[in-house]
C-alpha cells in the first residue's frame, strides 16, 4: 500500500511536468492561431477558424488517440523509408503534443478576445509616439490583454490541468495510470482513485489561488 | 494514400449502434443532470448553511477532479465496498458499465450546470426582482415565476457550451468498455489497424453532432432571449 501510495505521488510530478510541457506549447500555438485569424490575409484566418472549428467540435481522446496510433504509422513509414528501424512513439510527446494542440485552439479564442478588448486609439498613439510593434505588444497590448483575458485563460488552465489524466489511456505512466495499476492489485480502488482527485484538487485550487493573485495585481480600472 | 476512402465507407455503417449509445447517454444524463443542478443551484443560494455548504462542496469536488478519474471511481471504486455489493438492487445498477457511466455523467453534469444557473440567477436584473415583489408575489412565486424562467433564458449560451462538453465526456465511457462512438472506433482501429479511418470517421460524427447541437442551440436562444434584444 505504502509503495503504492508513494508511486502516485510520483505519477503526480509526471502529471505536472505533462501539463507544463503542454501548456507552453498552447499557448505559442494559442497566439499564433489569434494573430493569424485576426490578420488580413485570408488564407491565414481561414485556417486558424478551421483549426478552432474542428478541435471545439471534437473530444479530447478521440483525438489524442489519432494523434498516437496515426503518428505511429506515420512515423513507421517514415523511418522505414529511411532504413532507421522501429521507432516507438514516446506517450508523453504524443501526450504533449495533444493535449498542447487541443488547448492551442481554447487559448486562441481566449487571445483573440482579450487582444480585440485593447483600445485601438492606444495602439495608435503608441505608434504615433514612435513605438516598433514589437514594443507595443510588450507595452501596451500584453499588460491590458492579461487584465481581459486572465479570467478566461485560468478556465483553460483547470480544464487542462484535468484533462491530462487522459493521457493515462495511451500508457503514460501520470497517476491516473499508476492508480489504476495500484487498484488492481490491492483491490482498494476506492482509495486510489479518491487519492488522485483529491491530489487533483490540490493542485486545482492554488492554480487557482496564484491566478487569482495575477488577477488582482492586473486591475486597473 | 494514407486516407482509405472505400474503407472510411465501409466503417460508416458500423457506428450505427455507437451513435444510438452517444446519443442515449447524452440525452438521459442531460435529463437527470438539469434536475439535479437545479437543486443544487438553489441550494446554494438557501440560507440554510448544511444546503449550502454541501452543495458547495459537491460542486467543488466534481468540478475540480478528471471526469475520467470520477468514472473509475464509480465504477470500479464502489464495488470496494462489500456494503454496497451486498444491496441487490444497487449492484444490480452498479455492476453495470451503462448505468455507472451514466451516473457518472449525470453528477459531473450537475456540478457543471449547477454553477451556470446559480451565476444566471444571481446576475438576474433587479428590477425583475423588484416588479415581481411589488405585484404581492411571495418569494418562491418570484422564484418559480419571474427569476427561474428569465435566468435559464439567459443561461441558455453556457448552457450549450456544457452540452458540447458533455458530448466529449461521453467519449471516455470507451474506457469502460462502452461501445459508444468511441468504442467503436477503437474497435474498428485494432481489428483493422487503421488509426485514420477510424478516428477521422469517429471525429467527423462528433463534429456532425456539434454542429447540430450548435444549430438548435441557436435558434433557442434567439427565439427565447428575443426580448434582450429590445433593452439594448
């Protein structure tokens, strides 16, 4: 029992290291697929509302599970082109990769929104004052996106942190995956899956509180 | 090629009874779980501090933890208990994958959509509140004639929302050997070993689904929120 317990809680630090991980990727994706669908070139915007269409339309595992078994083979005939040998797909990429697309798609909206609620006068006052753009993003547009969208993006933030237990289907050893393991052979699975939500809340609710604290320190009306 | 169109063709016809199961479980767990939110939707708003704080707490919990995570929790975690497998009409239920998946979706639901109608009636306009007092109504008449109805108006966009993710936590009732959408398409992929055909013709029903959700959604909420339109 008490290896057990101490094997969830190590599958917890790989939860965590899998939601990071994929958190960095949504959210350079996130901002790609804002800046791309509010641009003027039609191809770009086309594709960052197919992008956001398709993910909104379809579950998590279901594409998670194209992403594993398809880049398998993908990969397969890949390195046999290549002569390279069988190469095995690592859960935790196929995992961050997933996960990192399906949310690149939430966070996008969340960007979008929160760049349209910035003033437009004060980017142009910015540029007037002979600001680079790269400058007037930094300044001007981050600080202000960050106060319309923290609300938004902390909701992305909880329902990624959860839905990374999913990844435990295609073998990544988080502890969702070790407790089902630990269930069976001590036949307590009540315990062990108690156990991982309750480790869930924890780290679900000072998510929370740290984004709150952002929240607070944003305001400026 | 790395798309088989014949074999996507071939696949369709087998997810017949997976859309039926989707639907079933969507459908029922919606019915169940808009019941008990608004029970616990008014909970929350009781003063009666034990409703109050376990609705609270049943909310946290449940919004808080991996739908995955409370469906194994219910389906294997409760047959732990000898208490639980010793009364026979319970086990009847719960040694069931159908029904576990389906109280499960109907909790996870009900926290969910708890949270939406407690925020649509706390947001209710007070005038409302107000002109529906001045008319002598009691509290629960301005409840159940005034505030209720004009908050589930107002609650109908989140409420689509929760729908759409509701249609994805079906998914995951694959994992308990449910043969939903899902199922089927894992099926399909290892008896074939076509990933592609059998995930792509799973998402393009799921995205089908969506948009039809989406659809209906819509034409509610302009045929029922009409009336916000004229305040603007």
């Amino acid at each position: 029992m008490v290896d057990y317990f101490i094997e969830v809680l190590k599958g917890a630090v790989l939860t965590l290291e899998l939601f990071f991980l994929s958190l960095v990727l949504s959210v350079l994706l996130g901002l790609l697929a804002a800046f791309a669908k509010l641009s003027k070139n039609k191809v770009a915007s086309f594709i960052s509302q197919l992008y956001v269409t398709i993910i909104r339309g379809v579950p998590d595992l279901v594409l998670m599970l194209l992403v594993f078994y398809g880049g398998q083979i993908i990969l397969n005939q890949f390195t046999e082109r290549l002569g390279l040998g069988f190469w095995e797909i690592n859960p935790l990429i196929s995992g961050v990769l997933t996960i990192g697309f399906i949310f690149g798609a939430y966070m996008g909206e969340t960007f979008r929104g929160a760049i349209l609620a910035v003033d437009v006068g004060q980017l142009e006052a910015a540029r007037a004052y002979g600001f680079s753009p790269f400058h007037v993003f930094y300044k001007i547009t981050l600080p202000q996106m960050i106060h319309h969208g923290i609300s938004s993006f902390t909701n992305n933030w909880l329902v990624m942190l959860k839905s990374t237990s999913i990844v435990s289907i295609i073998g990544l050893k988080d502890m969702v995956y070790i407790a089902n393991v630990a269930s069976s052979s001590t036949r307590k699975p009540f315990f062990f899956f108690l156990l991982v939500c309750l480790i869930f809340l924890v780290f679900t609710s000072i998510s929370l509180k740290m984004l709150n604290k952002i929240k607070n320190s944003y305001r400026f009306e | 090629m790395l798309v088989d169109l014949e074999l996507i063709g071939q696949f369709i016809p087998e997810f017949g009874e997976g859309i039926v199961l989707t639907l079933e479980l969507l459908v029922i767990s919606l019915f169940f779980g808009f019941a008990l939110a608004m029970v616990l939707a008014l909970f929350k708003k009781s003063t009666n501090l034990l409703l109050n704080y376990s609705s609270r707490a049943f909310i946290y919990f449940f919004r808080g933890t991996p739908f995955l995570v409370q469906i194994y929790l219910i389906y294997y975690g409760l047959g732990q208990f000898e208490a639980i497998r010793e009364v026979q009409w319970l086990w009847f239920f719960l040694e069931k994958p159908f029904f576990c998946a389906l109280l499960a979706l109907v909790i996870n639901n009900a926290a969910y959509a708890a949270e939406i109608i407690h925020n649509a009636i706390v947001t209710t306009d007070k005038g409302e509140i107000e002109a529906a007092r001045a008319y002598g109504m009691s509290h629960w008449q301005s409840m159940r004639y005034i505030v209720i109805p004009s908050a589930l108006r107002r609650a109908i966009p989140a409420y689509t929302n929760e729908i759409i993710f509701m249609l994805h936590a079906t998914s995951l009732v694959s994992v308990i050997t449910l043969l939903d959408i899902t199922g089927i398409a894992r099926k399909l992929y290892s008896r074939f070993y076509a990933p592609f055909e059998a995930f792509i013709t799973a998402a393009l029903f799921y995205l089908l689904l969506s948009i039809l959700i989406n659809f209906v959604a819509h034409r509610l909420e302009k045929r029922f929120n009409r009336y916000l339109k004229v305040n603007q």
